[in-house]
C-alpha cells in the first residue's frame, strides 16, 4: 500500500472546490492509513487510545462521505 501523501503548496488562484477535492483526498488517505496500520498496531499493543483514535477515523470518514467526494 503506498502510504505517501502528497503535500504540496496550493497554487495562487486555487478554486475552493479544488481545495476541498484535494482535502477531501488527503483524508480518505489519512483514513486508510489509520484503518489499515494505525489501529491494528495500537489494538495489538493494548494501547489505551485504540478506541479513541479508531473513533476519529470513522468521523473522518463520514465527514468525507458527507462532503460528497470520498473514494
């Protein structure tokens, strides 16, 4: 899985759809990253967040969902 994200600087003039599309992706990313390494480490651990931090990458995921361009 490639787990890079591509963090580049906006473009002047950027459109604000163009903005939330790449957000959007961003997220999905993060997401992805949380669901598929993040949590089962930290579950494995018996770390004490796991809960809380598998909470937040649902809410992630459903705020990208509501926004309309989750992938």
């Amino acid at each position: 899985m490639n787990t890079s994200l591509a963090l580049t600087r906006p473009e002047v003039g950027t459109s604000r759809e163009q903005l939330f599309r790449d957000l959007i992706g961003l997220s999905v990313q993060l997401e992805s990253i949380l669901f598929h390494e993040v949590v089962p480490m930290m579950r494995s651990a018996g770390h004490p967040l796991t809960g809380r931090v598998s909470s937040l990458r649902s809410e992630i995921k459903l705020r990208a969902l509501l926004i309309g361009g989750a992938q």
